[in-house]
C-alpha cells in the first residue's frame, strides 16, 4: 500500500526514475492504466509510482525499461542503483566496488560468504537476527543479496576466490535441510572455472600455525585495477585503501590458502558434510 511518507524518504533516484516515467509516458500519449496495463500493473500503481508514494519495484523497473525505456538502459542502471540504496549504508562503498570487480578473494569464519549463500540460508540469516527485522525487510534484503550474484557472470566474469572455515559448514543455519540445500550449492559453485573454493580444516591448529585467527576479511582487485581491502563485523565496516594495509592482508590470505585444504580435498570435504560421498 502506498504511503504518505514515502513521499519524504523516497531516494533520488527513485524521484529521477518517477520523473522519467511520467515524461515518456506522456510522449507516447498514454494514460497510467495503459502503460499499468502493458507491464502489469493497476493504473493507481503507476500513478503511486510517478507521485513517489511507492517508489517502483524491480519487477516495474524491468516493466518500464520494456515499454519506456526501448533498450536506451534508462531504468536497467536505476536498478543498479537501486539495489545499492537498499544496502545497508556501512556496506554500500564495499557493494559499489564488489559489483565492478576484477577478482574478489575473501576468507569467511562464522558463516557462508554472502556471495556464495542461497536464498533459504540468507533469508535464515536475516530472519534469525538481533534485532529482529520485519518480513518485508528480511525479504528486501534476501533479494539484493541474491542480486549480488551477477557478479559470477560479468563479461568479463570476475575471478572469486573463497576460504571458508570448516565451522561455517558446521554451524546449521535455519534447519538441516536448508544447510544441506547450502553445501550442495557450494558445492556447485566450487566447479565453476572462475571460482576456487577452499576450506580451512579445524584441526589446522594442531600444526600450531593457523593465519586466520584475526578473522574474516575480503580483497578486491577493481575494475581500474586498484587492490583494496574489505572488513566488517558488529554492525561497523570499512574499505581499506591503504597500500601498506592491503599488502599485509595480502600476505595474511596468502598463509591462509597454503594452510587451507586444495581445491579438489575441500570439494570431497563439502559433499561429505552434505551427505554426497562418491
């Protein structure tokens, strides 16, 4: 249901977008039921959409660039950007570099990389957390987390590199079939060409060397090839451009790796705590 106060919240873009919307429409001489009508939605829609008092969906913005838009990419990029509104505001720097990358190398402690989740395991993270989110919230953001994944298949595709803590596969998330659903998945994505996934075993302290112990953290090498560094926790974030900074992170990852299980002895691990031995 539309809102009054959208009116006032509503972003920049989505007022660019309303904008937009309502001066092509009325270059092609149609009424908000018929353009409502040709993408599938009720003429008060349109008309709550053009006054912002309910900012346009993604499903409308697909709709608008079909009719509207005539492959110009208008609204296609105030998706983009829409998507990076509804992130959190500590990762909205981070999200603007991950989506442009060149290659993205993370190390993951407590839970499955963001990247990498399904939606049952993102949707139990969300729904399960302190403070609780309302049903809308928790779905809003299952959604732009699993819009993140385009980054998989960029042209060219970013090459993603992933150690996961083997207590991030041990920690059940939400039921046993969500997280058998979520090893699968990783499992999958192991296979990918521009993905290699590895797992750091949890007797790797035994050998009384163990790199991670500091925590998660992720490396970015951007579009313009610049190298930062990534790492939040406690609801606090911060991108890292320090060269000197990226560099230890850098070295610290490089142990990781070494410490970690290869590529083909995570990929067995995996589908064993799946219940998938071959």
């Amino acid at each position: 249901m539309a809102r009054a106060e959208n009116k006032e919240t509503v972003s920049p873009t989505m007022r660019y977008v309303a904008a937009i919307a309502r001066l092509l429409r009325k270059q092609k001489g149609w009424s908000q039921e018929e353009l409502g009508k040709k993408i599938g939605f009720t003429g008060s829609a349109i008309s709550a959409m053009e006054t912002c008092a309910q900012p346009a969906s993604d499903q409308m913005l697909v709709g608008l660039e079909r009719e509207l838009g005539e492959g110009s990419g208008i609204f296609e990029r105030a998706r983009e950007e829409v998507r990076v509104e509804k992130f959190p505001s500590r990762f909205k720097d981070f999200v603007a570099f991950e989506q442009k990358a060149r290659s993205l190398t993370m190390y993951e402690v407590l839970l499955v990389n963001g990247l990498f989740q399904t939606e049952g395991y993102a949707r139990a993270l969300f729904a399960g957390g302190f403070p609780r989110m309302s049903d809308e919230r928790v779905e809003e953001l299952v959604d732009i987390r699993m819009a993140r994944k385009a980054v998989f298949d960029h042209n060219p595709p970013a090459m993603i590199e992933l150690v996961v803590d083997e207590s991030a596969l041990l920690r059940t998330i939400g039921s046993a079939s969500i997280m058998r659903e979520q090893l699968l998945h990783l499992a999958a994505m192991a296979q990918r060409w521009n993905v290699t996934l590895q797992v750091m075993p949890l007797n790797q302290g035994l050998a009384g060397q163990y790199a991670g112990t500091d925590g998660p953290f992720t490396l970015i090498e951007t579009d313009q090839h610049d190298h930062l560094g990534y790492m939040e926790g406690q609801r606090e974030s911060q991108v890292i451009s320090d060269p000197a900074k990226v560099s230890a992170l850098t070295q610290i990852y490089a142990k990781i790796r070494a410490q970690a299980l290869g590529p083909r002895e995570s990929l067995a691990l995996i589908e064993r705590l799946a219940g998938e031995e071959k």
